[in-house]
C-alpha cells in the first residue's frame, strides 16, 4: 500500500494500531475538555492503571 493511501484511510478514521489510539485518546482526555464541555475530565492517571490491567498498556 502506498503512503498516500495509508494517509487517505487515516484521513476516513482507520486506526493501524489500536494500542496507540487507546494511549492518543486517553491522554486527550488527561488533558481535559478543550471545547468547552461541561464533562468534568478524569483524573490525569486514573486510566493508567486500568490500561494496565487489560494487557494494553
């Protein structure tokens, strides 16, 4: 498969790595809301060990 393509899946939302994706999300979420959500955001480190624990991580 050529980059391009690769880039063009990316683009659609194809996650090559799951384990990646789960660590990127998380670590948004550490960092909390960035649009203004009235969601509180968890606690930097409550995922980690959960992630842990699922053999993910």
């Amino acid at each position: 498969m050529t980059g391009k393509r690769a880039a063009e899946l990316e683009a659609l939302g194809i996650v090559w790595d799951t384990a990646d994706a789960a660590f990127a999300e998380n670590l948004a979420a550490a960092h909390g809301p960035t649009t203004g959500c009235a969601e509180p955001s968890p606690r930097p480190g409550a995922w980690s060990p959960l992630t842990s624990r699922s053999g993910s991580g």
